[in-house]
C-alpha cells in the first residue's frame, strides 16, 4: 500500500442486515486505541440488493470492510483477489480496500483459534449444524485440525451437496442427514444455527448424548438453546470466534496478512475481549 494511501485511507465499517447488534464496533475500537491508530469504524445496514451500488460508492479514504450476513457471497464476488479460505468457502467477510479489493475469510482462522483456546486442537470425526456459509468454515477449521470425517445435519439438501462437495477438496468423508436421524459418537459438534433456532427437545438431546465438545457460532444469548441441553457442559460460545476472527481482520487492515501479527497483540487481544 503506498505512503499516500497509508495517510488516507482511515475508515471502515461493519456491514450487514440487520448490523445494530453486532459488537465488532466494540472490539475494533478497543484494538486501535491500544495500537494508536486514529482509524474510525463504524456500522451499516446494508441489505443483498443494496451491496453492489453502496460499495461502488466509496471512495479512497476507505481501508476496509468486515462483512457479515447476508453479505458475504457479494464481498466474494467484490474482491479482486482472495485468500485460501475464502476461495474454499465462497464466502468472504473481510475486504482490504485498494485499486483492487483483497477479500479473506477470517471465520475459518477465528473457530480454530476458539478451539485451540479452549484446548481443541485434535479430532477426527465431527458433527456440523447447519449448511450456511459459517458451516463451510467450520467443515474447513475441523479439516485443520485433524477432521478426517463429518456428519452434517441440514434442512435443505442443496447447501448440505456444496459441503459435501467441499469435504471432497479437503480430502474428508461427509455424510448429510436429517436433524433427527441416527447419531454416531464425534468428537465435537460445531453448531452454525442463526441465533435463537430451537430444535426439538428430543432432537437436541439425542445430538447432545453423543456429540462431544459443543462449539456454539452463536452467542446471545448464552447459553444457546443447544448449549443449555448439552450433556456434560463442555460447550464453546461463538464469542471466541467473534473475538479471534476479528483479530484476523486487524492484522489485515494493518499489514495485508492476516498470520502477520499485530503489535504488543497479547494487550490488544486483552483490550477486545474486556470490551465484548
């Protein structure tokens, strides 16, 4: 990035729809006031529809963008160039602004970083929930960390195929089924539900006798409807994940990288954690 554009580009943002929830604001403010970086960043509502002409509206006093639902398969289609992890999933919640946009996946790096902070760095055999675009980057974290097999519950067949699909690049076996069918012991169920989804009481319960770990993307409330029927209380909230996603997305905003890590990055990671 030139010297100019270092000066310059000072603004970004959290998109999405609805956004007034969210609390990367928080963690992104907390962050730059530890590392002295007068940058703002803000939030917006912005719908599907409406991304490709607000995004064409900004100008060179931007430096990036965090992107949550339903935005991230129209940052993917943004981006100039993408990282790994994004081209894997299709989906894209960071963008680097520039001549050409840079877009990253950081979800995947933020649930195996919760992980490893909560002493998950190993299994084989996993159980996803959900066949959204956060359950592409769970089925890519759990290949990361060993996952050799997963078992995949979705409603609707046409996003459990694309996992499957994406399970073959990984070199994983995925098999998709029912919410209700037969469960097979794994070693850590990764929950991707929107927030507030209730499955049946029975439902929950036979996924939690033998479910392992519970890692929970959702996290407001806490605990999840999920968590709170889970057999032996070894759940993960999606705070972690909030939390370590958003770290990878200073480090980008700030090097280009999102491995690069920030200065003094202990007291940063201190600093947004106290403000979530």
């Amino acid at each position: 990035m030139a010297a100019a554009e270092t000066v310059t580009r000072s603004r970004l943002a959290v998109w999405g729809d609805p956004i007034a929830h969210s609390k990367s604001p928080d963690l992104h403010a907390a962050a730059y006031r530890v590392l002295g970086l007068g940058w703002e960043y803000g939030r917006r509502q912005v719908s599907a529809d409406d991304f490709a002409p607000v995004f064409a509206q900004l100008d060179d006093t931007w430096r990036g963008l965090s992107l949550t639902m339903p935005l991230k398969e129209q940052a993917f289609r943004a981006a100039a160039t993408r990282d790994r992890h994004a081209e894997l999933t299709g989906a894209v919640n960071t963008l680097l602004m520039g001549k050409h946009p840079a877009g990253f996946n950081t979800d995947v790096g933020g649930i195996v970083d919760a992980l490893a902070e909560a002493q998950v760095t190993d299994v084989d055999r996993v159980r996803i929930l959900g066949a959204g675009a956060t359950a592409a980057s769970a089925l890519v974290a759990a290949s990361e960390i060993g996952a050799t097999r997963a078992d995949v519950r979705a409603r609707r067949p046409a996003p459990a195929a694309a996992l499957a699909e994406l399970g073959e690049k990984l070199g994983m076996v995925v098999d998709v089924r029912s919410f209700d069918a037969p469960s097979e012991t794994v070693e850590l169920t990764l929950a991707t539900l929107p927030s507030g989804t209730m499955l049946p009481a029975e439902t929950a319960t036979a996924l939690a006798a033998q479910g392992g770990v519970l890692f929970d993307a959702a996290y407001a409330p806490w605990p999840s409807a999920l968590a709170a029927r889970w057999a032996d209380g070894s759940t993960i909230s999606g705070l972690g994940m909030l939390l370590h996603q958003a770290v990878r997305q200073i480090r980008i905003f700030l090097h280009g990288d999102p491995t690069a890590e920030l200065p003094d990055e202990a007291a940063v990671i201190a600093a947004m954690r106290a403000a979530i």
